[in-house]
C-alpha cells in the first residue's frame, strides 16, 4: 500500500490501485464493421462505462468510427484483479481508468476496427495514439457486467 492512503485498505490514488492489480482478461462484447457508402466521415467517439467489485474491477469501451465507405464498432474491456479486497476513492478509480484501464484496452479496439475494415476490403482508418493525460473521465453512474448505458467520452 501506498503511504497515501488515508487509512489501511482504502486506495486514494491510480499507483496504488495499479500496484495491488493484474490485467486478466479483455473481453469482446461486439466486433462489427459494414459497408455503407451513404455514411460519412464521423470522429473516433469512445464511451467509456466501470464496473467494480472488492476484487476487481473492469473498464469497458465501445468505440465508433466511420469513413471511407464504412461503419465500425469495437466493445471490448479490460479486466483488473486485485490481490486483495481493495477500497477506492471514487477520484484513484476514475484516474485508474482513465490512466491504465482506457490504456490497456485502446489497442484492442484499434485492432478490432482495422481488422473489419481489412475484412470489408475499405481503406483502414488509422486510430492515432492516445496519450497520457487525453482521456479524462467523469463518473456519474455505476455499470455493471452487461450494462447498456456507457458514459460518452469523445476522441477524435
């Protein structure tokens, strides 16, 4: 633990969070891409929802792009164990995700959209970097497994 906890067990910052944690698992909630010469150019949009639980918590992100005569969706999410039960302050959780738990699936998604595009034979749309300190998100409302409602972060 990190001497900035305020009392044992209780995580007040992103290092200590990612020092008590282990990415297991990302998992795909939806990979699709389709021809559409109708559609145009839209911005990467990324929405972003957590779950949490004692042991463990999960950064999901649904990402959206158009162009070049397609439309494309990459769900998927990082999966975090922790080594022990952790409390979090609501601000280490949101920096976790927005500094390790975004960062961690962001590659995933990027893959998803560019194999699609391959699949369609569309020219592919290259997801630029995000880098530390672009993503900042507000948590408003708790999701759990299998929620519909993400949180809208747009990054173009």
């Amino acid at each position: 633990m990190s001497d900035k906890s305020s009392s044992p067990g209780v995580a007040t910052d992103a290092s200590t969070l990612l020092a008590l944690s282990e990415l297991t698992d990302i998992v795909f909630y939806e990979c699709s891409g389709r021809r559409d010469r109708d559609s145009g150019e839209a911005p990467l949009s990324i929405q972003i929802a957590l779950g949490r639980e004692k042991l463990g918590l999960e950064v999901r992100c649904r990402a959206t792009i158009a162009g070049a005569g397609g439309e494309y969706v990459a769900d998927a999410s990082a999966v975090f164990t922790f080594r022990e039960p952790v409390e979090a302050t609501e601000e280490a959780i949101t920096d976790f995700a927005a500094r390790v738990g975004v960062m961690a699936v962001y590659p995933y998604l990027r893959e998803s959209i560019t194999q699609s595009s391959a699949k369609l034979g569309l020219q592919r749309p290259v997801l630029r970097l995000l880098r530390p300190g672009e993503v900042s998100l507000t948590i408003t409302d708790q999701v759990g497994e299998g929620a519909s409602e993400l949180a809208q972060h747009g990054k173009g």
